[in-house]
C-alpha cells in the first residue's frame, strides 16, 4: 500500500507542476524578473497553454541556481524534476531539472502547448 500511495502522490506532483506550468502566469504575474524569494509560484503561460517565451529562459537559467526552490514552488520537492519542451516533430527547445538514471522511479505528465509558432508538448517528469 505504501507503494501505490507514493505512486499516486508522485503522480499528483507530476500533474500538479504541469498544469501550474502550462496554464498560469505564475506568482507574481512578472516572476521572471524578480529574486526567487519574491517568488510564490511559477508558471509559464503567456495565455491559457501558450509558453511564454522569457519565463521559459528565465526557468532554464533557474536550473544552475535554483533547482531546489524551484522543485518546491512546483510541489515537487520530495523528488527529482524534470521539465522538458519539444515541438510535434522532436525539436528540442530545452529542459529544466535532472535526467533520471535508470534505476529510479518516474512518473511523468505531458501537455500540449504553443511555443511561439510551433505545436509542442511540455513533459514533467518526478522521480525517485
């Protein structure tokens, strides 16, 4: 039972980042251009499942600095995080977070999105 409650809370923080990520502005509306403290969510919609291109940078950067907080204002923390964006036709636009190694449990959810012209998938992947 043990198991299948930590899958499931897994699976909760999978989909919860996801859909703070594909469908809010974050908090504040502006997050991008605040210290991470001044921060209490983040999003990276630019309108209802369309990226925004500078908050999608601005996550990126927060990789080398900030994973840990970042993992936290997702819901993520007891896990590792991994954020990735590609397009329909495998064009990779970059990733937030840590590759899960093999022998590591992952659970994953994946939103289609707008990044500027292109039809895209964002996926979220926790892990432990």
């Amino acid at each position: 039972i043990d198991s299948l409650e930590s899958g499931r809370d897994m699976e909760f923080s999978a989909v919860t980042a996801a859909n703070s990520l594909v469908y809010s502005p974050g908090e504040p509306f502006n997050w991008e251009n605040n210290e991470v403290t001044a921060i209490s969510g983040i999003g990276l919609a630019e309108e209802y499942a369309v990226i925004d291109k500078g908050k999608w940078q601005m996550l990126r950067d927060l990789n080398s600095t900030n994973y840990d907080e970042v993992r936290k204002l997702l819901g993520a923390a007891k896990y590792g995080l991994r954020i990735e964006l590609e397009d329909v036709n495998g064009t990779n636009f970059g990733a937030f977070g840590l590759e899960p190694d093999g022998n590591v449990t992952v659970v994953s959810s994946a939103n289609p999105v707008l990044y500027g012209e292109s039809k895209a998938v964002l996926k979220v992947k926790v892990f432990r």
